[in-house]
C-alpha cells in the first residue's frame, strides 16, 4: 500500500526542521513546495547534486570540438582555397564558429537534460489536486510525503510530531 501524505508548515524554519526529522525517521519519499527558494531544504531532504552542468559542458566542448574539426577539414583538405596570402589552417577564423556550436549544443542538453530530469513533459501530480496546495505558491510550505509500504494512518501518526498545521491525504 502507498501512502501519499501532504503536511502544511507554517513557515520555512519549521519545514526544514520537518524535513530533518522525516529524513532521520527513515522517510525517503520526500518532497517539499514552497513559494520561494529555501536554500536549507536541499540539504534537509538529501536532495543528490544534479549532474546536469557536467552533461552540458560535455555536450558543449564536444560540439565545438567536431565543429571546429569540420572548419578545418574544410578549409585544409576538402576546398583548400589560398585567399589573402593566408595559411590554409587559419585558426581564429574557426573560432567563433566552434565557440557558438558549443554554446548551442550546451543549451540543447541543458533544455533536454531539464526536461528528462523533472520528468516532463508529465503535466500533473495527484499532490496538485489536494485542498488547499494552491497555496504553495503563495505562503504555503509543504512536505509530500510518499513512502510505498506504509499505511497512510501510521505516516499521519509519524508526521504529527512534526508539528504541522494540517496533515491531509492525498488521492492518487
């Protein structure tokens, strides 16, 4: 059985001390909505560092690499053209092509690499549909807890001592 519980805090101290405290009680389906940023909660929740920025570094020397590859292929060997006395691997020249394939492709992943990571394009969560969650972008902090196995009375139980205002279950 699976158990989706929301429990509503009234400010962001009392929700990273919540979250604290489910993490240490051996709570791992933990999530939080807030209407700003808390920068805390990403240690309280034990939240794994995102491997996007390596992923689009990647992808962005990769692509400058095989563009300017394919400048020089072009300009040495395959339409090898002398024009101004210059060498035919005149590297500045392939510069600023190389630097802009980067910065594409980077952006490219970093667009692909968000959408996969968050798993979108999946447009709704049941935690969306639960009284009162509209509040989460305005004054709201919630705690989403969804642990498989447990009851959802025993995770009320378990959450009350954290001291929410509100513990609500949410229909999935």
């Amino acid at each position: 059985m699976s158990g989706l519980l929301l429990a509503e805090f009234r400010d962001p101290e009392t929700l990273v001390a919540a979250a604290r405290r489910a993490r240490q009680a051996g709570l791992r389906g933990l999530d939080a909505h807030t209407p700003f940023s808390v920068p805390e909660l990403a240690e309280a929740l034990a939240l794994p560092r995102p491997r996007l920025r390596p992923v689009m570094l990647g992808a962005g020397l990769a692509a400058a690499a095989l563009v300017y590859a394919l400048c020089w292929y072009s300009a040495v060997i395959g339409y090898p053209l002398n024009l101004g006395g210059r060498p035919l691997n005149s590297w500045p020249t392939f510069l600023v092509l190389s630097f802009e394939g980067g910065v594409l492709a980077a952006s490219v992943a970093g667009f692909l690499g968000f959408f996969l990571g968050t798993g979108l394009p999946r447009l709704h969560h049941p935690v969306f549909a639960a009284r009162g969650f509209a509040r989460a972008s305005q004054d709201g902090f919630f705690l989403a807890v969804d642990e498989p196995g447990l009851e959802p009375a025993r995770l009320a139980a378990l959450l009350d001592g954290l001291g929410p205002l509100s513990v609500r279950a949410v229909e999935p």
